[in-house]
C-alpha cells in the first residue's frame, strides 16, 4: 500500500477546505437569493390582497347604498298601496253605505204598500 504523506494530506484537506468553504458561501448566496426573491413574491401578493381587500370594501359601500335606496322604494311603493287600499275601502264603504240606505228606502216602501193593500 502506498503510504501517504503528511504534506499530501494536508493539501488535500486544505483542498476539501477550501470547497467547503466555496460551498458554504455559494449555498449561503443561495439562501439569500431565495430570501430576497420570497420578500418580493410576498410583497406582491400583499399588495393584491390589499386591492381585493379595496375592491370588497367598495362593493360594500356600493351594495349598502343601492339596499338603502330599494327600501326606500319599497317603502314609498307601500305607502302608496296602503293609501291606494284606504281609498278603495272608503269608496267601497261609501257605496254600500248607499245601497243600504236605498235598501232600506225600498223596504219601507214595500211594507207601506203591502200595508195599504191588506187594508
């Protein structure tokens, strides 16, 4: 077996030294351009959140606002329907009011007459 010198040795632990330290420094480069490319991906997805964030609070507003307006319709409609029943119960109220008094005219005049007829 070949024996191995001390200075051979050496030089080939200064030589895995020196890759270790290449890898090492390469590796935390690596790390850092992994860091950096995260901060501008995550930087980016903030800010799309925040613009769906705005666009959900606009929407908000939006549907509030046009909630507010159609009860507001809605009320007016009904306010009105309610004044257009209340007429039609006192025109209707009227006109039987009307027959009956008729009703009762009639009535009396039938029972008049039949009084004179049995007599």
């Amino acid at each position: 077996m070949a024996e191995i010198r001390k200075e051979d040795l050496s030089e080939a632990l200064e030589s895995i030294d020196q890759r270790m330290n290449t890898l090492d420094r390469k590796t935390d480069a690596l790390k850092e351009e992994i860091i950096h490319q995260f901060h501008v991906i995550s930087e980016n997805v903030i800010s799309q959140v925040k613009l769906v964030a705005e666009g959900v609070m606009n929407l908000d507003e939006k549907f509030t606002r046009e909630m507010s307006s159609l009860r507001k319709e809605n009320e007016h409609a009904h306010q009105e329907m309610m004044a257009m029943i209340k007429f039609s119960y006192a025109e209707l109220d009227r006109r039987i009011s009307t027959l009956e008094t008729e009703m009762l005219e009639l009535k009396r005049r039938v029972d008049k007459i039949e009084r004179r007829s049995i007599s």
